[in-house]
C-alpha cells in the first residue's frame, strides 16, 4: 500500500494506492464505505475518485476544499469518477 499527501495550493489532496485483487467499478455493488467517504469529503467542498480494474489494485484519490472554497460551494461540488 502507498499513502501520499500533497498541498497543491487548492487544498489537501491525497492518494491511496494497493496493489491487491482489484475489481470492476461496473460491476460493483454500491456499498457504504465508499459511498461515506465521498459524502464527507463533499462536506468539506472537496471530490473523490476510485480506480480499480481485475487484478490491478485499486487508487483512490481526494481532495479538501479550502476553507473558502467551502463557504461559496456548500452542498454543490462535484464529485469525479464512479461515485459509490
């Protein structure tokens, strides 16, 4: 597993990458976890993506927003990718 942290000058963004089984994003089932997390990072004004094919791990990369970014986008920031 990989864990980075980055400040990119529009808030913190990190990754998430392993290297395990990996799966289908079209043929998973919606559960909660994913699902949660995205919800609270859209709280915050930030957006997450999960990538994950059969047999090539899974990444999952996010973004904060920015203080001020969150006051003028509350529950109306996009949120990239599949989302669970």
């Amino acid at each position: 597993m990989r864990i980075s942290l980055a400040d990119t000058g529009h808030g913190p963004e990190f990754e998430v990458t392993d290297n395990g089984p990996g799966f289908d994003p079209a043929a998973a089932t919606n559960g909660s976890g994913l699902r949660n997390m995205s919800d609270r990072l859209a709280a915050l004004g930030g957006s997450c993506r999960v990538d994950s094919s059969p047999g090539q791990g899974t990444t999952v990369t996010g973004q904060i927003g920015l203080a001020g970014q969150m006051a003028g986008n509350a529950g109306a920031v996009p949120l990239t990718g599949r989302i669970w």
